[in-house]
C-alpha cells in the first residue's frame, strides 16, 4: 500500500510495511526505510538486504534466518531482538543498540561494526 503526498511540487511515498509483514510479504531488498515502530514482529527470514534502515526499532523482533546482507543500519534498535542464523555478511551497523541481542550462528563475514552496544549479546557460535 502506497501513498502519495503532495507539497511543493515534492512527491513524498510512504509505505505501510506493519500491513505488508502481515500479509506474509518478507521480500523488502533494497527498501529504505526511517523512523519505522517493528518492535516484536515477528520477521523470520524476511529479506533486508541491501536495504537502508535509520532508527527503525526492532526492539524484541524476531529476525531470526534474515537476509541482512550488505544492509545499512543506522541508529537502529535491536536490543534483545532474535537474530539467530542471520545473513549480516558485509552489512554496516553505525550507532546500533544490541543490547542482549541474540546473533547465535549469525554471519557477521566482513561486517563494519561502529559505535554499536553489544553487551549481554549472544554470539555463540558467530565466526570470528
């Protein structure tokens, strides 16, 4: 579901990803999205590769099997989200709370990690 605003000759798209989750879409690659309340959906196996998340709160998600490859996460919340066997290769996580995240058997292969809280975070199993 799309809708359109006009203000000053700028077209402004906004997206209602809640009503999409629901409807059992989980292919969002490339998406863009600020601002966004997802805390405790659950997303298993959704599909936010190459995506651009700003203060998106995933605050107890479920993540868990997600496709986050190459994904740009910025000021997102992720404390005590479930990211079991999640795809985090190559993604960039600046300013993101993991506060007792689960990233077990996650793949973090050549991820930029900067300013990000992992205390209590579960990384059992998450190669090196």
């Amino acid at each position: 579901l799309l809708h359109f605003i006009f203000r000053r000759n700028i077209v402004y798209v906004t997206y209602n990803f809640k009503e999409q989750i629901k409807a059992g879409r989980l292919n969002f690659k490339g998406i863009t999205l600020n601002n966004c309340d997802l805390k405790g959906l659950s997303l298993q196996n959704i599909d936010l590769s190459y995506a651009d998340l700003e203060a998106v709160d995933f605050h107890d998600a479920d993540l868990s099997g997600a496709n986050l490859t190459e994904v740009t996460l910025f000021k997102v919340n992720m404390t005590k989200a479930n990211l079991q066997r999640a795809r985090l290769n190559r993604a960039r996580l600046l300013s993101v709370r993991m506060e007792a995240t689960d990233l077990r058997q996650a793949n973090l292969e050549d991820a930029v990690i900067l300013d990000t809280d992992l205390n209590d975070a579960n990384l059992w199993g998450t190669p090196p």
